[in-house]
C-alpha cells in the first residue's frame, strides 16, 4: 500500500504534467505570473497615478450610476408616473442585473484580444447608453429599464478588464495588494458621488442631466483610457486546431447569458406581477433549463467559458462568501434609502448628504485592507468582512423610524463599507492568484459577476418578502423583513467565511504521515 506522501507526490507529478500541456497552448512571453514578470516600469510616477486612476474609474462610474436610480428613486418614478415598489425596484435591478451577467464574457473577450481595447469600449458603450437614459424621460419606464439594462453592459466589460490590467501591470505582492484595495475603495466612493450629484440635478434642475453628465464622462474616461493604459498583447492560443468561435464559447456564452438573464427577471419580476402569473414561473423554468444546458455545453467545450478545472475549492468558498456577503449588501443599501426618503420624509440629497461618512469609512476600510492582507491570510480578512455586513444590517433592521440619524444609522453606515471593501480585494486576490495569466480576465470577471449578480438576487428576494408581508399604512413591516432577509444571508456568509478559514488553515498545516511500502 502506498503512503499518503508517496500519493502526494504522484498527484503532484501529474499537476505539473498537465500544466506544461497547457502551457504549450499559449505563448508565455506576457504571461505576468511568470517568475521574470517585473512590474511595468513608469516613465513617471505621474503617469502611473493617471493610470491606477483610469482603472479605477471603472469601479467608481459603476457604483456612481447604481446610486443614479437609487438616490432619486422616487423623483424618476414620478415623471413616469409610477409609484409601485416592484417596478420601482428595477431601475437599480436591471443596471445590476446585466452588470452581473455580462462580465463573464467581457472577461474572456478580453483575455483573448486585449483587455485595453474592451476596457475603453466599454466606457463608449456606458456613455452611448447613458444619454439615452436621459432621453428616456420623453418615453416611459420600460424604455428607462431597458437603457438601465444597457448602460449596465458596459461597466460590464470595463471592471474585469481594468482589474486584468492591474494583474499583468504589477507582480503579486504589497503593491498589486494595495491597488486591488484602492479599486475596492472607489465603491463606496462612487456611490456616494453619484448620489449626491443625480440628487442634485433631480432636486434643483431635471434628473436626465445626471445621465447626460454621465455620458459625457464616461466618453472622456474612455479616451483617457486609449491614451494612458499600456498596451498589454493578449496571449496567443498557438494550437490552430482551436477556432476563434471555439475560444469565444459562443455556445456557453449564449446559454449562459440567456440562462442568467431569464432566471434574474423572473425572480425580480415575481414580487411586481405576483408568483401566480403564468410567464414568471414559466421563464423561472426556462432560465434554469438553460442554466443546465450552460453546464453540459461547458463540460464538453474545448475552451469553456468557465473552465471548472481551474476553479479550487478556495474559489467556490470565496464565491460562496461574496455571494452571501454582497446580496445582503444590495438589501442593505436599497431599503436604507427606503427608509430615510419613505418612513423618515427625508429628500434625496439630505439622504445623499447622510450618507457621506461611508465613502471615508470605505476608503479606510480600504487601506486598512492592504495592510491586512500582507500580514495575515485572506480567509480572516473575508470573515471580518461577512461580520461587518451582518451589523450593519442588524443595526438598521432593529432601528426606530424616528431615532435620531447619529445613532444606529450612522453605525450602520460606518460598518457596511467594511464588508464592501475588505471583502471585494481578498476575493479578487485570492481568484488572481489561483489562475494563470491567460485567464486573469476569467478572475475578475468571476468575483464581479458574482457581486452584482448578488446584488440582483438578494433584491429579488427581499421584495418578494416585502411583497407578502407589507401593507399600505405600514411600510415598516416589509422593510424589517426585507433587512432580515439581508441579515440570515450575511450570517450565511459568516459560516461559509470560518469554514473557508478553517479548511484553508487544515489543508495547511495537515501533517504528512509516513509509511513503509
């Protein structure tokens, strides 16, 4: 009988047998994780802070166009004569919704053909489609969703190719941690400028010039991103056997997306037109058909979209985390602006005004961040993240209506960036340090997809909640159930965060034992 060394070492043999197949696939001359990778050296440091801030724009314009709708939710509603929550709902859901479902695919578009090219297209496209948000105001709310819908497609293919550059700009390490963090701190960041800005211009001017402000933005970080970001040559598939259609995955890209997408509207739309409505559950159905279908296809793919071989089990622990973490982040931040502007007769930008401390508590959170995560594993970061979204939703699902905003509000939103921006870095690290170089692209867009998608989800959930249990003259009761939706699911995370933790510090520290043959 062999010894369990002698099998460690076989299976290790084999690990290296079949990394040098794949590395005979592609050309490793720009492969970053390679052992002579350097970081890319500056001609100034001036150029380098243009750079990490182009990059990190793509995080801040995303979250800066989620608070678009969120802030003056109710202002946009009115101009279409609307005040149903459930359709309410889906000016935020559908920029999340195709945010989420895209970034898989902008992942591999971009490791295949250049991440530079579809970074910056995807600012044109977020641009292009932001204007007509803004002339959307002359149609109805089913245009608006709908360029909601679109607008999301583009920070779509911006992040994951923005955090790809990062990943082959800078080797591993203190540095390339605490860029990752500083991209991470742009979320609370954005989502308070966007907040505060679309208030303003709904309150005092007309809210589609929040969107055509937008526009003109996102073309000029756009431009700015062809003149500063380096080009980095994507990495060449050398077997001509392979055809570009083959490494694209049309087959896992339409399926997938199409399965992501009708799973996503139905559960939203479920709470709007009630569960009892035929083509809910009948898209429900279908969605999770083609969702079934995405696996077979990628199971026989000779370049899947989603290649499980390269997936460990720290990567379904840490998607695991994010997913849990994130949803009830997106319950958190939809029923707290519910709160201040419905129960508390608050406007949107005294709301907005409330909700400055986060983006500095955020940016601390951030480099606090950094410096963690090069003095301890990534595993505690991600547990001290999930705990941080669970107080912050216990803080705000227990306060009074008329408690004073310095209390329980005011911690909540100085606790939840924590879980924001502790937990976005140590996933995306942990996901680009387990692939090689030709699917960095695959890394971020998997850590994405799974927080904005999450995000859709767990609103999905929550307004089904709210949908059962509110009624008219009582808007508390939904909201309450809503946040403790929000609070089983962050608890959720902290279980799958310790037994991350402790499987990660087992498989470490498991001594070998040794027996004779």
């Amino acid at each position: 009988m062999l010894s369990e060394s002698v099998k460690s070492q076989e299976e290790t043999e084999k690990c290296k047998e079949k990394d040098m197949e794949n590395e005979d696939k592609y050309d490793s001359t720009h492969d970053s994780t390679l052992p002579e990778h350097k970081d890319h050296e500056w001609s100034s440091s001036l150029k380098e802070i243009a750079f990490v801030m182009v990059l990190c724009s793509a995080q801040l314009m995303t979250q800066a166009g989620l608070a678009q709708s969120i802030a003056p939710l109710h202002i946009i509603g009115d101009s279409f004569d609307i005040d149903n929550p459930g359709q309410l709902s889906w000016f935020p859901s559908a920029f999340s919704l195709t945010v989420g479902t895209f970034i898989l695919i902008a992942g591999r578009l971009g490791d295949l053909f250049g991440h530079k090219r579809f970074f910056v297209a995807g600012f044109l496209w977020y641009g292009l489609w932001s204007l007509l948000a803004g002339f959307s105001v002359y149609s109805n709310q089913i245009f608006f969703d709908c360029c909601r819908a679109f607008q999301g497609i583009g920070p779509a293919f911006a992040i994951p190719n923005a955090i790809a550059i990062i990943a082959r700009t800078y080797k591993r390490g203190n540095k390339q941690n605490m860029i990752f963090s500083l991209f991470g701190a742009c979320a609370p960041s954005g989502f308070v400028i966007g907040a505060v800005f679309s208030s303003l211009l709904s309150q005092y001017a007309w809210w589609p010039w929040a969107y055509w402000i937008m526009s003109i933005t996102c073309v000029l970080l756009g431009i700015a991103g062809f003149l500063i970001i380096p080009h980095h040559p994507p990495i060449h598939v050398v077997d001509k056997s392979i055809s570009v259609m083959e490494r694209i995955d049309v087959a896992g890209s339409v399926t997938g997306v199409v399965g992501l997408v009708l799973f996503n509207f139905a559960w939203n739309q479920g709470p709007v037109v009630g569960w009892d409505t035929p083509y809910t559950y009948i898209l429900l159905i279908v969605g999770t058909a083609f969702l079934g279908l995405f696996g077979f296809v990628e199971s026989r793919a000779k370049q899947p979209l989603l290649p499980v071989s390269t997936l460990t089990s720290d990567t379904f622990f840490v998607m695991g985390c994010i997913a849990a973490g994130w949803s009830s982040f997106g319950i958190w931040l939809y029923y707290t602006w519910q709160l201040m502007e419905n129960l508390r007769g608050q406007s949107p930008l005294t709301s907005s005004a409330q909700f400055v401390p986060c983006a500095i508590s955020g940016l601390c959170a951030a480099l606090s961040t950094g410096f963690f995560l090069s003095r301890t594993s990534p595993s505690t970061v991600m547990i001290i993240a999930m705990v941080s979204f669970t107080i912050g939703n216990i803080l705000v699902a227990t306060v009074p209506v008329h408690q004073s905003y310095w209390a329980q509000t005011f911690v909540s939103i100085l606790v939840m960036p924590w879980g924001m921006d502790m937990s976005f870095p140590a996933a995306t690290i942990i996901l680009s340090n387990a692939m090689p170089a030709s699917h960095q692209g695959l890394a971020a867009s998997l850590v994405n997809t799974i927080i904005n998608y999450s995000i859709s989800i767990g609103l999905g959930f929550a307004g089904t909640i709210e949908s059962q249990i509110s009624v008219e003259n009582n808007l508390l009761k939904g909201y309450r159930g809503a946040y403790y939706m929000g609070i089983g699911l962050a608890g959720l995370g902290i279980g799958v965060a310790i037994s991350y933790s402790l499987f990660h510090n087992a498989s470490t520290r498991r001594p070998v034992r040794e027996t004779h043959v």
